[in-house]
C-alpha cells in the first residue's frame, strides 16, 4: 500500500521517480534489463492513477508522501485541476518517455512543485480549439461565398447561347441590378432587412479582422447577434423611416423644393439617429441576456455622444441620400456606406488597449458589440 504524491507532469526529471519497492522474491529476481523493459509500463500505469485521484478528489487539497521504501521525497500540496481535458492531457507524457532515461535511488530528491491549472499543456488545448474553429469559419464562409458567386454568375443562366464571353460579362452586372429591383419592389421590407443583415455580418467580421482575430478567433455568436440586428433590427426600422420622412415632409412642404433635403437630414440625425441607436442597445442586451438597469445604463451613457460623433459625416452623406438616391434604394446607399466606416473605426480602434463605445457616422452604433463596454 502505498500514497501518490500528485506531481506535475511538465516537472518530471530523472530524479523524479523510483522504482517501488517489490516483495522480496521479486526484488531477488529483478534485474535492470527487467526494469527498463517494464518502464513504460509502469508509468502509464502511475499517470492512470494520478488522473484516477485527481478526478476523485477534485477541487480538494491533498498532501503528497514519498513512496514507501524509495527515497524520493515530495512535498506539494495544490488544489486538484477541474478540467478534464487537462488530465486527459497527461497521456501524452507516458508517449514522450526518452528510452536513456534512467532510474535513479537518491535520497535527495528536490521537492516538485505543485500541479497547477496554468502548466503548459493549457496553450495546447487553446490551439487545438482554434484549430477547429478555423475549419468551422472556414467552411461557413466558404459556402457562403460560393453561394453569392453561383447567385451572381447564373443570372442569366439559360439565355446565354450565343452570346460572346464580353457580352456575358458585361450583362452580369446590370442583369443583377435588375433582378435586385424587381425582388425590392415585390417585397420591400423583407428585402431590405435581408440587405441590412448582410452588411452587419459583413461589418462586424472586419471589425474582428482589424481587431487582430485571424480566421480560427473570430466569434460567431457575435456575428450572429450583428446578423439578428440588422435582419430584425435596422432594415425593417430604416424602411418605416425613409417612408413616414418622405411622406411627412411632402405634406408639410407642399411641393417639391431643391432645398427638400435639408430639413430631412436635420430630423434624421436628431429623431432617427438616437432611435435606432437606442434599439440596437436592447437588442443587444436582450440577445447577450443583460439585466434592464446595464441596458438603460448603457442608453445614457452614450445617446448624446453618438448624437455628437455622427455629426462628423453622415450629414454630407445624407445629402446624397435625401437628394439624389430613390427612395427604395436610399437603405442599400446607406448600408453600403456604414460598411466603409466600420471600417474605418475597427482599424482606429484595432490599436487601442482599451476601446471605447463606437458609432457609425450617423449616430448609429455599427456591428462592433465587443467595442462597447458593458
């Protein structure tokens, strides 16, 4: 009968281990061929048995003994690892066993550290994680991209025959547009927040690149939550808003004046802006399970600063779009415009340690969840 020390597996050395005392009949039979022959064995079978205590007497703290009739000595007392990955990494020591190493009898053994959570094996494990999220991102936005590509290049699949390679690359795009028009004027709504959830996902997988997340990092439950906002979020409310502004002005200007846009991007900077940039605060705290005193902290916090940030743009922007763009198309001009400044706002705050709430150039908050502390 005999006590195991728990040692940590990274700080085994020569001297680490004796061999345990067999019974008598056996210690006069016992050579050292036997012993090196049986090596690997035995401390598969000492890793086994120290996982074995470890899962047992998990989260317990336990004194080590020295083994009963070898002088090694140890002295550690640590609290047990909880993960089991972590034990379950042992295994890879009795694998990494050198064939020169050689059994050692000294009473002087020094004491082994204890095990702890923070040993090297964890860098391991995180690498394998990312490893796998690299193939699970990978293979998402492979599929994605291939299912874009094959919508935009079969849009005139079927009345091709004939036609010229030039012909067909230059129909493509306007083929395109066509079609995308005819879909927005059949379902306007559900075509804009189809629109409006594309860009935010887009947005927020730059904001993580220029963040430093290479592909095995990048977090798809927030590029979810930036996909939710802009499908259920944006795109429907920014429909309702170019309608009931464009209405609303029209009667109270009685015509059609060259100076129209001028009052709408006013309203829509003071009255739109503030209204979505407060929704997409809720939406967020409801997706990531927030408690409604963080939510309403987090809506005073930054209402009158994004009021004030989206005074650097947007204005000159919405010139264009209440002046120029049509009126069904006004979301599309915009959307294509926030992801140039998501942009722009990931690369600035790429560099900083500490990043603070940001905004897109309307005042609106941009798919950057992680940029706005909570």
């Amino acid at each position: 009968m005999m006590l195991l020390a728990r040692i940590p597996l990274s700080a085994v050395t020569v001297n680490a281990i004796t061999p345990v005392t067999m019974p008598t009949h056996h210690n006069q039979s016992l050579t050292m061929k036997s012993v090196r022959r049986n090596r690997i064995r035995r401390h598969r079978l000492l890793m086994s048995s120290l996982a074995a205590i470890s899962t047992v007497f998990s989260m317990q703290t336990f004194t080590g003994e020295a083994f009963s009739t070898a002088s090694l000595v140890t002295r550690t007392t640590s609290q047990a690892p909880t993960s089991l990955a972590y034990l379950q990494s042992t295994r890879t020591f009795s694998s990494t066993l050198d064939c020169e190493y050689e059994l050692s009898t000294s009473s002087d053994a020094s004491p082994i550290p204890p095990i702890t959570p923070n040993t090297p094996t964890a860098p391991a494990i995180q690498s394998r994680t990312i490893s796998t999220n690299y193939i699970i991102n990978s293979s998402i936005l492979l599929i994605a991209i291939i299912t874009i590509l094959y919508q935009v290049l079969s849009v005139d699949l079927g009345i091709t025959r004939g036609w010229s390679p030039e012909e067909i690359a230059a129909r493509i795009p306007l083929d395109n547009w066509r079609s995308y028009t005819n879909v927005l004027n059949m379902a306007p709504l559900q075509t804009k927040a189809v629109t409006s959830a594309t860009v935010y996902t887009i947005g927020d997988i730059i904001a993580q690149n220029k963040e430093g997340r290479d592909m095995g990092e990048l977090d798809r439950g927030r590029i979810l939550r930036s996909l939710l906002a802009g499908l259920i979020g944006h795109g429907p409310m920014s429909h309702v808003w170019y309608h009931v502004s464009e209405d609303f002005f029209d009667g109270v200007l009685g015509g059609v004046h060259w100076w129209d846009f001028i009052p709408k991007v006013i309203v829509d900077q003071t009255v739109f802006g503030p209204i979505w940039n407060n929704s997409y605060i809720i939406l967020l705290g409801i997706m990531q399970l927030q408690r409604p005193s963080q939510i309403w902290s987090d809506m005073k916090r930054t209402t009158i600063p994004l009021i004030v940030s989206g005074l650097k743009l947007w204005p000159f922007v919405h010139c264009i779009t209440y002046g120029v763009i049509p009126l069904e198309n006004r979301l599309l001009w915009v959307d294509a415009v926030e992801i140039v400044w998501v942009t722009i706002l990931a690369s600035q705050a790429a560099g900083e340690e500490k990043k603070s709430p940001q905004e897109n150039m309307n005042g609106e908050m941009v798919p950057q969840e992680e940029t706005i502390k909570r």
